[in-house]
C-alpha cells in the first residue's frame, strides 16, 4: 500500500518552482525524488532558500503556482512515497 | 560560558537597544526590531533589560550549550526544545550542559528574541552590541550567525525561578491583520487628495523581501502624483524630491509603486518621497511581521502619536513592574 506525504512550507515568502526563468522546474508531476532533493525555493528577506525532499518517491501534485506566496504550513507539493 | 552554534537558523543576530547617534553619518540604529519581546526576555532573566540577546528571523538556530544556564524566548510563535523535549515561550528555562536549543516553525509573528543569563557578550561597538549586516558592524563579526560560531555570555545574574510568565495581555500581538499609525509628511501634498485617501483605506500585505531595512508593501492601488516641473536637484520619476533624511519609519513610495517603511539598518536619506512616518509606538509590530501579513496605515494627529508613545512606555512599565523581583 503506497502512502501520499505532504510536503509543507517552513517558511512565509514566495514560491518558485525553478531555479532560473531560463532552467527547467526541479520537480513536475510524475517525478522521482530523492531525500535531500531540491523540490523548489522560497524566497524571504531577499535570500533564496532550497525547499528539500524529506522522503523518497514519486510527485502526485503540485500545489502551489510559480511565484505564489506561501505561509508557513501550506502544502507545497504531495509525493507518493515509494 | 560559551554557546556553539549548530545550525544558524535563517538570519539569527546579537541585537540589543540599538546605537543611537550615529544616523547623521549613514550609521542606523539597529537593535532589536521588537523591543517590547527583546526587553521581556531579558527582564524574565533578571538580566540587564538591554543586555544583547539573539533575534531569530522565522527560522530558529539549532544551539548547544557548555554549562548550566537559563534562557527565555519571546516574540514570535517559534516553539523552543531542549533536547527534542518542548518547551514553553515567555518564560524562564533551566538548560543543562550539553543540551542542544531547537526552535519550531514560526506558526505566528516573524522573530522570537532568545535572552541567554548574563546576555551575549560581542564587542560593544559604538555603544551597542547590535549586528548592523549590511555595514558590517557590531554583533558577532558583523554578520548574522554561521554554524560553528561560538558565543560567549555575560556574568550570569542570580537564577530566577522556573515558570515564571510573561503574562498574555502584555505580549506584543501576532495577528495576520495589523492597523498601523502614522503621521503624514513631509511630501504628502506630492500625491493627489483621492489618491491619499485610497492609500489610507485599502490594505496592503507585506512583501517577502522585507527585511531589517526596510518593510516593502504591495497588493494596494499606485499613487497618482500632482504634477509638477522637477525641482533643480530632484531626479525625473514623480516620487523624486530633492535628496533629503530619512527617519526611521518613513514611508517612501519609489514610483508610486509600493511602500517600503524603513526600519532599524535603514540608509539615512535618498530622493524618494515620503508619505508619512510610522509612529515610533508601532514600530515593534513590524518585528512580527511575516510577509503577507495585511496592514492598514491609519493617519493620526503628532498628539495622539505622543499619546501612543506615552502608553507604549506604560506597557512597558507593566511588564518590569511584572517580572523584576
């Protein structure tokens, strides 16, 4: 049986899904990620800080827009852990 | 006693009162942004009220400490832990040797104050240990904390009882929706009456870039400006003026765009102009401030901002009368 772990925001600020408007997303739907993975940033007080995987698996759904902002607890991205 | 500093947290700094008289040569203040929690931290402790303390910006430093001590944590909702164990805010915490100090997320406000017995001791620099980042001054090397910092403490005053709270009604509020005061001018007359009128009634929410500098605000309408030729002096945009101070809490308007309140390591002056100031009673507020918080500016008289500032320095009283002893 597969288990969906949210991932949640730990920080307030703004959400991107890529590193650069020129670089690919680091995770869509339907990726594979790895602990320690890179899934997005949030940008707070002018610094760009990495959201990382806490769990191994597999991208359902991407939440949140590009450049939305984001509260501390809102649910970024679900995976499926594999 | 030393503190080894783990992990640092998102942009945790040695702050205290601030450095005062130094504004006139491009030197700000500095200091705790929220005094009020700085101050109840260090008076739970018995501490000097503006002995240094460490202000931790929505994410906590991860902390271990050499010898028996206590510490108090105020200010935003980041829910401390000894050894993984949770702990209570605004009150005094007996820490162990070798016992590691974790906070939670920020579930409210924006920067909780970590008073340690003794205060932080970094070199007083220009009558304060304060952290001016961008000037490199003050505080531990002149920088927020990096990991494997080590930090050594004051002479620890005589330990205070366990338990003992800040009471609720003396906390300075976290709420998503802030009204806040201010008196307008010097260059309000540069916006139009309706356009002035509309900045004062819509709500803006705070940016994510806001930082110890300055507080930028978006989401209301831009203003219009009157027209004018500009002055010898002023640059093209309509926000421009002639160079002239700025006071910490004025309100500049780059463009018409979005507001941008300085704070405690503002830069002194520039030729944009300013609507108004925030009153030196609610500059606190903004220490606990997460970006999308929604704020209102409400205009107020010079009297009932003195008022503000009279009942401001009550509260405060209240919270000494409170906890010394």
């Amino acid at each position: 049986m597969s288990q969906t772990v949210e991932m949640t925001a730990e920080l307030p600020g703004t959400f991107y899904t890529r590193e650069s408007p020129g670089s690919e997303p680091y995770v869509s739907v339907g990726a594979t990620v790895s602990v320690g993975d890179t899934v997005g940033l949030i940008e707070v007080m002018k610094m760009f800080n990495p959201v990382v995987s806490t769990v191994a698996g597999t991208v359902v759904e991407v939440c949140v827009e590009a450049e939305d902002s984001v509260d501390v607890g809102d649910v970024l991205l679900r995976v499926e852990v594999s | 006693m030393a503190i080894e500093v783990k992990k640092p947290g998102l942009a945790t700094s040695v702050q205290d009162q601030g450095r005062q008289g130094n504004y006139h040569l491009g030197i700000p203040p500095s200091g705790a942004m929220d005094q009020m929690s700085f101050r109840a931290a260090n008076l739970l402790l018995g501490n000097e009220e503006t002995a240094a303390a460490l202000e931790c910006a929505l994410l906590g430093p991860e902390l271990t400490f050499s010898e028996d001590t206590q510490v108090a944590v105020t200010g935003a909702r980041m829910q401390p832990s000894l050894d993984g164990e949770q702990k209570p805010l605004d009150t005094v915490l007996d820490v162990r040797a070798g016992e590691t100090l974790a906070f939670g997320f920020a579930s409210a406000g924006a920067r909780g104050y970590l008073a340690v017995s003794g205060g932080i001791d970094v070199p007083v620099v220009l009558g304060s240990r304060s952290t001016y980042a961008l000037g490199a001054l003050g505080g531990l090397h002149g920088r927020t904390l990096q990991p494997g910092d080590l930090l050594e403490t004051g002479k620890p005053p005589p330990a205070r009882p366990v338990g003992k709270t800040i009471p609720s009604s003396m906390q300075v509020p976290v709420s998503r929706e802030r009204e806040i005061r201010v008196v307008l001018g010097l260059y309000d007359a540069r916006v139009e009456v309706q356009s002035l009128k509309r900045f004062l009634s819509e709500p803006w929410q705070v940016a994510s870039e806001s930082d110890r500098i300055g507080y930028r605000f978006k989401g209301g309408t831009p203003l219009n400006f009157v027209p004018r030729e500009p002055p010898f002096g002023a640059g093209d945009d309509p926000s421009n003026i002639v160079d002239a101070c700025y006071p910490i809490g004025s309100i500049q308007v780059p463009s018409g765009q979005q507001p941008i309140v300085l704070h405690r390591d503002a830069v002194s002056g520039g030729g944009y102009m300013m609507i108004g100031t925030v009153i030196s009673a609610d500059m606190d507020v903004f220490g606990q401030m997460p970006p999308n918080t929604s704020v209102r500016f409400v205009d107020v008289s010079l009297e009932q901002a003195l008022q503000a500032r009279a009942e401001r320095r009550q509260r405060l009283d209240g919270i000494r009368a409170a906890l010394r002893g």
